[in-house]
C-alpha cells in the first residue's frame, strides 16, 4: 500500500454513504505495515480506523465497524525531510510503501529507494546503516530519474479541486486548485497538506 496515494482518498461507511476522506496514515513502529487511518468528517471532526477493519477500493476506503480512540503506530513519512545521519539532505519523502517498507526520497528529478531496516522516523526521516542491513546489502540505494513526473508536475491531478479547510499562505478554503496555487504549495513545502484537505468528488 503505497502511503502517499492516501491523503484525500473519500470514506465511506460499510452501507456506501460518504462519511469523510483519509487525512493521513500510521504505520506500525518497526515500519511493516499500514496500523491506522486518520479520518475527517464532514463536520471536520477527526476519526481514526484501525487498517485491519477498512478495504480499499478504487472508489476510496470502505470502513468497518471498528473505530479507535487514537491512532496506533507513528505517522507516515510521506512529505518529510530525508537526512542521512551526518546530516546530508538526501530529498523529502515522495512515497512509503507500507507492505515491503520502502521509502522513496526525492531531490532534484532524482529517486533514492531506502529499505526499513535503514530508517529512524521522527520530525524528519533518518537514514542510518546497521549491521543486518550492511551486511544484507539492504542499505544500497537505488537512484532513477522521474521522467514521467517532473516536480513541476507533481500534485497536478489536484487541478480543478476544491479545497475544504484553508492551508495557510497557499489558499483558502472553498478556493479551486489552480497552476498558480499548486505553484505556492511547492514552494512552501505544502503539497501534501493542500493534498488532504483537497475534496475528491
């Protein structure tokens, strides 16, 4: 389950009724799967469901019945800085992939695939080397150019959007996604959180 494709994804109730979209995810602390969702509903109100009680369709998320009082596990790293442990930019995290635990850095049109065993996740994510890695060969990173998505094209099938909640210096709520708003959002790191209060119709 590829993290980033998440935010905004619709929620509906087990009957087929909308009852909110996917705000962002949690995954388990040792980085293995999907743990929870957080949800917003219609009256803003956040709800969190536990991953093992919702299906993912192409429509959105179908939710059990199942609800938690809180999120279990630590927040996505979709969005975040990457860092290597001297301190090194290595790109900001453009995808998480929840079932083999890859995380993928983008910096510059370029990909770096990092496995789990190498990664701390905190206010920013940690690329570190340990022995079971060093060892397995886990810690290589691979590097491929994004032709098919230049980062002046990322976030562009938010166009035409509508926006529920304001994100702050980007754009106001009930404003549509323009070239010009996803233009602001790149520059101040926000594509990701004008991504989840953006409505999927």
């Amino acid at each position: 389950m590829e993290l980033n494709s998440l935010p905004a994804r619709p929620v509906f109730s087990p009957e087929g009724e909308r009852i909110g979209y996917v705000k962002c995810a949690y995954i388990c602390k040792n980085l293995g799967k999907l743990s929870s969702l957080c949800c917003v509903d219609e009256e803003e109100n956040e709800f969190f469901l536990p991953a093992q009680s919702v299906s993912f369709e192409e429509e959105g998320v179908f939710a059990g019945a199942a609800r938690e009082r809180s999120p279990k596990g630590v927040p996505s790293p979709v969005g975040k800085a990457v860092f290597n442990r001297a301190g090194g930019y290595l790109g900001r995290c453009c995808g998480f992939d929840a079932d083999s635990g890859v995380l993928t850095a983008e910096k510059k049109g370029a990909r770096c695939v990092f496995p789990a065993a190498c990664l701390k996740l905190g206010d920013a994510v940690i690329v570190s080397e340990n022995k079971k890695s060093a060892r397995s060969g886990e810690n290589a990173i691979r590097v491929t150019k994004t032709a098919e998505k230049s980062p002046q094209n990322i976030g562009s099938d938010l166009l035409g959007k509508q926006l529920k909640k304001d994100v702050e210096g980007v754009a106001e709520k009930g404003d549509t996604v323009t070239a010009a708003t996803l233009k602001l959002a790149r520059r101040n790191n926000k594509l990701l959180e004008l991504a989840a209060n953006t409505l999927t119709e």
